[in-house]
C-alpha cells in the first residue's frame, strides 16, 4: 500500500519548472519594462489549534508573523502577442525570508515562488486598485517530530506548500516608481502528503516599493496600448495527475493514523468554452484511484492502535468518476482554474460526494502546461494533491 514517490520533491520539481516557464517566456516575448520590488509584510497567524493558542514550549500564543520579500517581475511589450491581449499584466519569480518568532518549533522559513498580478480597475491615470498572487514552496520548517517537536501539530513537512492572495492600491508616483499597499491571505501546507497537516493561515498586510526598468508605463503617459482580441473557442484540456498521501480517520471517536503513504492516480478531461482573453468556462470528466479510499471500513481483526492493520480494499471502492463545473481566469504563462463536482461513479462513503478543486496550470508551450492542484472533499476535509502535466487542444489565443 504504500506509495514510493516522494511528493514533497516533486512538488519542489514543479515550482521549479514554473520558474522556468516564467524565464523561457521571456526569452520568447518581447519585453519591455523589468521590475524590482521590496515587500514587507506582517500578519497575523490564525489560531487554529492548540499549539498556536500556547500549548508550546514557550507557552506563549503564536499570533504574529512578519515576511521579507524580494520581487523580480516583467511585462511584455505592447507589440508583442501577449502585450496586447494583456498590456497590464506582470508575473516574475520571488524569495523570501518567514518568522513566526518561534524558531525553535516552526523555525524561519524560505519560500521560492511565482507571482502574477494585474489591475482590477484603473482609479486614476496613477492609481490603481490590483490583485496579486504567490505560489510556490517553503524550506527550513522544523517539523512535527514524536521525540524532540512533539507539540508541533501543525506542520508535518520541512518541505510546504505556499499560496498568497493579495488586493492593494498601487500608486505610481514617479515614472520608474511604484508604491503598494493592501492586505493579504497566505497559506502554507504540505497537502496532505504528512501528517500533522493543520497547515498556517495568515491574514496580513503588505508595503512595497517597485522600481521600473525600460520603458515607461503608458498609464502614466496616458498611452492606450494596442488591444488584440481573441474570438470565442472551445478548447479541450486533457490533464494526468498524481501525488501521495497519509490516510487518517475518526471511528467509533477513537482517531487513527493509517501507517505507510498512498499512491493518487488522476484524469481530467474538459471541454472549455472561451468567451474572451481572461476568462473560460465548461465541464470536466474527473477519475481517480485513491489508493487509501474506503480504507476504514476494512481493518484486520484483532489488531491495536499501536500495530493497527488493514486490508486492501477492492477497486470498485478506490475508483471514481466525476463531472465538474469549471472556471478559470487566463492571463499570460499561468491559468487558475477552480471547479465543483460530484462523484458519480463511486462506491464507500469516501468517495460519495461533492468535492472541489483549485488548481494552477503554468504553460510551458501554448498547448502543454503544468499542472498543480488541490482537491477538498464534501466543502471540508483535506483531499489530496494533483501534480501533473496537461494539453490543451484546438486553442485558438
């Protein structure tokens, strides 16, 4: 039963490649504003269990956090493909340094990641009101461990996840200057892939300055850039994922961790319609093997918490198939795309239900992306990752 692909490494593989994707875009577009930017950003970390609320070797409440952030980012050039559908648009590689100011249970991560932003709507020639948002992975955690960090409920990984949404005002006071501020949500996690998984929720603030190179914003100059418009489509995307995952579950209001990892095997097949640069929608046709599903239900007789055993379940109830809703927002190199569905194929009360999706498709030519996503079970429980690749045919931008 258990599963010998390390998710931790792969989900480090993909963010890798997506910075990739963001440098080979660069090299096949014509650029013409670069951009370095300082963030600072505190927060407050949400109390979601124990631990956070001081049941810590501090005995202290782990409520604040605080980020440093360096930013490169870039926009295409106005005469280029992507410039004109997207003139606004900008999308580069981060770094940054976390404190939670317990280092010795959490300790100070470092997070690589992509990042993309864009105006929501324009205020002013100078200011505008935008969103903007990180993903990517974090390194250095001190993690859950039974001997030396056995309070440590919360992270499970050395290795996590980290997603950041931002809304802000953005302020060009200067030609080659911009000032940001607004608020934000980040959440690091490793997916499910080790237990604990309570994850981190932040809600915080940010400040940043952004220096401009190249040329100047034609906002600024009152310059329109050249629209291209795509006419609407439909496409079709065909996506293959996998990951692992621990298996844990209440019976009986005794709780149990299932020992060994499970191996997850995905397809995604979704005819989408385009209606215009920014924005698709359709229907998906989801299977999937869970390897853990239904598990549960088929523990060996007579064995105990501390050697607790299973057999493997049949297949019929490993296996599922969906139809979900989807919608995603297109901008240049990356699409996010979220879905709501239901099993239809499916046997065991794992698999009978809703779930929903959340997943970032980073395209390393125009027809094949990469694929990372989250899927929730039933609005509430913590599913499993699905890391993958994915092609999309008949595409007409």
């Amino acid at each position: 039963m258990t599963g010998n692909m390390n998710t931790g490494r792969l989900l480090y593989i993909i963010c890798l490649l997506s910075l990739l994707a963001v440098g080979g875009k660069l090299k096949a577009q014509i650029v013409e504003k670069h951009r370095i930017g300082l963030d600072i950003r505190p927060g407050y970390v949400v109390p979601t269990n124990s631990f956070l609320e001081g049941d810590n070797l501090q005995q202290k409440t782990i409520e604040q956090s605080l980020s440093l952030h360096l930013k490169y980012a870039f926009q295409f050039s106005k005469d280029s493909n992507l410039g004109r559908m997207y003139p606004h648009a900008y999308q580069g590689i981060g770094v940054s340094y976390n404190t939670f100011h317990c280092p010795a249970e959490l300790g100070n991560p470092v997070t690589v990641y992509a990042f993309q932003g864009a105006p929501i709507v324009r205020l002013s020639s100078r200011l505008s009101f935008d969103y903007e948002w990180n993903f990517g992975a974090s390194f250095g955690w001190k993690k859950y461990d039974e001997q030396y960090n056995p309070q440590n409920e919360v992270i499970g990984s050395k290795i996590n996840a980290y997603i950041n949404l931002g809304l802000l005002l953005n302020w060009q006071f200067h030609p080659q200057w911009r000032l940001a501020a607004g608020v934000d949500l980040t959440h690091f996690s490793n997916g499910n892939t080790h237990y604990p998984n309570g994850g981190l929720n932040i809600i915080g603030g940010k400040v940043g300055i952004v220096r401009t190179f190249g040329d100047t914003d034609g906002a600024f100059e009152g310059i329109v850039p050249k629209r291209l418009f795509i006419k609407p489509h439909v496409s079709y995307d065909l996506v293959l994922y996998g990951a692992t995952r621990k298996r844990g579950f209440v019976k009986d209001n005794v709780p149990s961790l299932v020992p060994g990892s499970f191996g997850i095997a995905g397809l995604n097949f979704a005819p989408m319609y385009n209606f215009n640069n920014y924005f698709r929608a359709g229907l998906s046709v989801d299977a999937q093997y869970d390897e853990s599903a239904n598990i549960k239900d088929y523990k060996l007789e007579g064995s105990y918490q501390d050697d607790i055993k299973f057999h493997r379940p049949p297949f019929r109830e490993q296996f599922a198939v969906g139809l979900s809703l989807r919608a995603e927002l297109v901008m240049p190199i990356f699409s996010i795309n979220a879905g709501l569905g239901r099993n239809l194929v499916c046997r065991g009360d794992d698999t009978n239900g809703f779930y929903q999706i959340l997943a970032l498709k980073t395209y390393v030519t125009r027809h094949l992306f990469l694929h990372v996503g989250y899927q929730l079970s039933k609005f509430k429980d913590p599913n499993n990752l699905m890391l993958g690749v994915g092609y999309r045919f008949h595409d007409k931008r």
